[in-house]
C-alpha cells in the first residue's frame, strides 16, 4: 500500500463533516444591530450601541450558539469580530424588523484559520498519519474524501467540496485586518424590554450564504 494511501480506519464518515458544516453555517445566524435617531412620526428607532450589547449578551450566552462561537473564533482569529450593515428598519407595532448583512473582521491571516478549520475537520488518529501538519496537506485529505463519497453519498460530497471551494476563495488570500461577508439578506426582530432591547431572529427568503460552509 502507498504510504499516504488512506485505509478505511482514517476516512472519518463524509456525513459527519458535511453535517458539522452545515450544523455550523446554519448556527452562525445571528441578529442585528440598528441605526440612533427618530423616524417618521417622532418613532424613537433604538441605536447601535443599546442593541448591539443586547446582540452580544444573547449570542455569548445563549449554549444554543456554541457552535457558532466556535466556528467564528476559529475564522476571524482571537480577535475577530461580527460588524453588521443594516440596510433597512421597520417599525412593527412596538417593535423594529432590521434587515441587514454580517461580516467578519479577521484579527489574522485567513490561511492561517482554514488550516485550523480543517485540522479540526479530520479525525486525530488520520490527522497524525498525515506526512506534514499543513493546509495543504489537509486540503488534500479532505478532497479525498469527497472524491471516495461521490459512490457513497454523492449530495453529501458535493457539498463537502463546495464548502472547500467557498472558503478557499474567501478567506485563503485574506489578510489580518480584511472584512469577509459572511451573510446577506438577514432580518431581526428587535424589542424593549424592560433591562433594554431583545433581538430576535427572522426567517428570511433573502438570506444569502457568502463565506460560511454550505
């Protein structure tokens, strides 16, 4: 056998990588922020500062987002951070539906997150039989593993490949300090309560993946 051939102990079920990347894309939801001042007939809007602590309350401590945190902290860096762009706020009956998009601010190079990304992606024991620790040599694994999952479960590797595809193009040139769309099209409700303002999230036919997993 070549010695950087794969025995079926290393391959680590497609389904589970595909699953854990769209488990991770689709908790990476998140609500939004709004624009200060009054509209139309004296309505007092809520303004950036008061709803993006709430945003940040609820995303930090609701066990709901745990996977989102991960896979945030893992693609932006330590000090990555989310910046939202509203685009439009409506008033509905006491309350504001925000439709906006989110970016990611990459606090270190993009190569270096996808290396993390995708290490984490293969299982330890095929991980350590790999010749180098490397994003390349990771890209190659993972590739494989589509390319053995086209006979098995061709959906499921396609998907897994143009995930590889997505990220590669969005964050593998991207330098620390770059802004990488995330999502577009988002919507949030958000309301007073009586410790300040609560968002939640919208279902929206707009919503569009840029560069989280697919």
């Amino acid at each position: 056998m070549h010695p950087h051939q794969l025995t079926s102990t290393d391959r680590a079920p497609l389904g589970r990588i595909a699953t854990s990347l769209v488990a991770c894309a689709l908790l990476a939801l998140l609500s939004a922020c709004d624009r200060p001042g009054a509209g139309p007939a004296g309505i007092a809007f809520p303004d950036d500062v008061a709803i993006t602590q709430a945003l940040k309350t609820d995303f930090d401590g609701n066990p709901d987002n745990a996977s989102a945190r991960e896979l945030i902290a893992t693609l932006g860096g330590a000090q990555g951070r989310l910046d939202y762009r509203i685009q439009r706020v409506i008033a509905r009956q006491g309350a504001f539906e925000a439709q906006y998009d989110v970016s990611l601010h990459l606090s270190r190079a993009g190569a270096e997150s996808l290396q993390q990304l995708y290490g984490n992606m293969i299982p330890k024991d095929a991980r350590e039989k790999l010749p180098e620790q490397t994003l390349a040599a990771y890209e190659t694994w993972l590739a494989g593993q589509a390319a053995s999952g086209d006979k098995t479960d061709a959906a499921q590797a396609a998907a897994l490949r143009r995930s590889l595809a997505t990220l590669d193009e969005c964050y593998k040139n991207a330098k620390a300090g770059d802004d990488v769309t995330l999502m577009q099209g988002l919507a949030a409700l958000v309301s007073p309560a009586r410790d300040g303002w609560y968002a939640e999230k919208l279902e929206s036919s707009q919503l569009r993946l840029r560069c989280l997993p697919l």
